[in-house]
C-alpha cells in the first residue's frame, strides 16, 4: 500500500526559492547586515514586504518594493541596474525636514529647465542628523528633468500595466533626479497632477547587504 500511496498520492508543490530582491513577492521577508555603514533604520533590521509598486516611463518599467520592520519608518526599495546590481533604499522627507536638510533657493533650482540645480546638505540640527546624516552626500548634481511616468500600486512585473477606457495608467507625475558625485546618494523628486510632491533620500548598496531571506509562507 506504501508503494502504491507514492504512486498515486499527491505531491506536495516545492518550497518557493528565494536569493535574490528582484524575485520578492508580498509578505516575504528580508534582513540585512549589522554593519554600521547602513543607517539605524536599515541596520540588522529584519523588514518585511507589505506590497509591491512599479513605475511606468516611456520604454521601461520599475518595481518598488514597500518594506516596514519593527520602526515607525517605511522604506523602500528598487533595484538600480547598470553594469552590477545594486539595492537602492529609499527614505521619504516631509516639507519641513527639506527646508532643513537643503538650501530652498537650490531646491527651488531643480524645477527650472534652464538651470543645472546643485544642492549642498546643510548642517544638520542633532535630531535630523541622527535620523538622516547616512542617508544624504554632501552635494548634488541634477541627472534628470521632468522625466515623465506613471505610478501604479500594483506588481506589474513581466506584463504591461492596463489602461483605462481615457488610455491613462494609473497616477501621472514628473520626476527630477539628483546624483552625488560618487554615486552613492540621490534625491528623487516626484510631483504629481495637482502639485502633490514625494521627496525621497536614496541610498545604494551592494546586494550583500540582504543577508537571509525567508519566502512568506
């Protein structure tokens, strides 16, 4: 009867594998180095995956994954892809926390076409500087202008995003994006239809950083 239960019983499916952030799916989860080159709110944090997003530009298409831990703090995560992977954390400031952190004369610049903006970070009061100070270079200069897209709060990973009966996909904004000179940081800003803005600190690392993953059950 043994035999004849493995031939005809039902198997059982195989365990989902997970190694590596492009495959992460809602409810699994992630932990990271200890190290203390990440920031406190990354550092030996275990975050899990409480959805997927993805932008929509002209000829490509990014996920975004939405990640909370033990902290107050949301986090997101998107892959940067050129020569090597990198993992790109992402961090959102309010109004007030951009009028400390930069300049609002050099701010202001990233919106004018005609201008290259630069931002330099100011210094920091204690409080943001505890919150922020790993997350920001020192200077930026502007990379992109207006790029436009469309952000959806769907996965759309390997099919296109569905439009409505007016061809619109999802919420339209314009980003503008700055670089440090080494690469390492950037400021995304997102403007939205009605003038809703997202500014977000980005930090770059290796994909060593992610040191288990364990696949939502």
């Amino acid at each position: 009867m043994g035999f004849l239960k493995g031939l005809f019983g039902k198997k059982e499916a195989p365990k989902r594998q997970l190694d590596h952030p492009s495959h992460l799916m809602t409810g699994d989860m992630i932990s990271l180095d200890d190290s203390f080159a990440l920031p406190p709110q990354l550092r030996g944090q275990q975050l899990r995956v409480e959805s997927v997003n993805t932008y929509e530009y002209e000829r490509s298409q990014k996920a975004e994954w939405v990640l909370k831990g033990h902290g107050q703090d949301t986090i997101f995560l998107s892959l940067d892809e050129d020569d090597e992977t990198y993992l790109a954390f992402s961090i959102k400031v309010n109004r007030g926390q951009v009028e400390q952190i930069f300049d609002l004369d050099q701010f202001g610049a990233i919106f004018e076409e005609d201008e290259q903006a630069m931002l330099t970070t100011q210094d920091l009061p204690n409080e943001l500087a505890t919150q922020f100070e790993q997350w920001l270079g020192q200077q930026y200069h502007q990379v992109n202008f207006a790029q436009f897209g469309y952000f959806h709060r769907e996965d759309y990973r390997n099919k296109k995003p569905p439009q409505d009966e007016d061809g619109a996909r999802g919420d339209a904004f314009e980003s503008y994006f700055l670089l440090d000179d080494d690469e390492k940081f950037a400021v995304d800003v997102e403007v939205y239809d009605g003038g809703e803005t997202d500014v977000m600190l980005t930090l770059y690392r290796p994909l060593s950083d992610i040191r288990d993953y364990w696949p939502a059950k």
